[in-house]
C-alpha cells in the first residue's frame, strides 16, 4: 500500500495542538480497537507501535502518527472473513468508508479507506491473498494515519520517533 493513498485524517486549517504521546495512544488505541472489529484471534501481528512523521507544510512544529502493522500466518479464507468484517463494524464504530474496491495491482488486491468520525484519523487496509510470483504470504495489511497535530511548544520534533 501507497501511504499517498490514505486520507490523512481531513486536515483541518488550524491544526489541534497534542502531545506526541498522546496522539501516539490514541494511534495505537485505533489500530487495536481495529484488530478487534478483523476478529481473527489466531495468526501474527507485526510488532511496533505508531511513529511520528513530519508534516510538509510546517515540519518544524506539525507532524502525523502513522501506524502500519499486518495480521499473517492465517488461512486465506480466514483473513478474507476478517477483512469482511471490519467493512462491515466499521461503520457501526464511528468510522465512515469513503472508499472500497479492488487496487490497480497485478493481483487486485482488495482495499479499503475509511475515516474516523470522531478523531482526525484514516486508516486504509488491503487484503492480500495472492503474490504475483506466488511466494507473498496471505495478510491484511493495515494502515492507520491521523491529520497533523501542532506539537506543543518547546517539542523537538527532530527526536520523536
């Protein structure tokens, strides 16, 4: 998955100022609440938590938490019902889906974007079932990413991770 591809989070023109730990809770928070709603119990997550990125318009002082982590080492008809269900909770959990359908890879992979109605977040996931060369592993390849947030005065966004 492209991050180009995600909706950051619909910045806003004045963007709210938070702590790097508190948007990386809330981050973090997200992306297991959306582990939840896949409801595969079984299988791999990768590792990490939320990291910091600079955003363009003012690197000094605005930045975005991306967090990307994928569930493998499942049956493919088991991540396929997982993918299934989070189109589905989705909606029932404060987020809209502003986007669904297959990507314009070789294998088609099935994709999804949808924004938090309550906090500046997007998250997109793809289900990958298939390798153009057959030896990519099945997984459900997750994406969460919030708007920019102002850092409070006197952060050094040069030594956030």
């Amino acid at each position: 998955m492209n991050s180009d591809d995600v909706n950051e989070g619909g910045n806003t023109a004045q963007p709210t100022t938070l702590a790097v730990e508190q948007a990386r809770t809330k981050a973090n928070h997200l992306s297991s609440q959306i582990l939840d709603m896949i409801g595969i119990k079984t299988g791999k997550v990768t590792g990490g938590g939320a990291g910091v990125s600079l955003c363009d318009e003012d690197p000094e002082h605005l930045y975005r938490m991306r967090h990307p982590w994928s569930i493998y080492a499942v049956a493919a008809d088991k991540l396929e019902a997982g993918f299934r269900r989070l189109r589905e909770s989705l909606p029932k959990n404060g987020w809209k889906v502003v986007a669904y359908g297959r990507d314009t890879s070789a294998n088609k992979n099935l994709e999804l974007t949808a924004n938090s109605e309550t906090e500046p977040f997007s998250v997109n996931a793809s289900l990958h079932i298939t390798g153009s060369e057959g030896t990519r592993q099945p997984m459900i390849q997750i994406h969460v990413v919030s708007a920019c947030f102002r850092a409070p005065k006197g952060t050094d966004l040069g030594k956030e991770f």
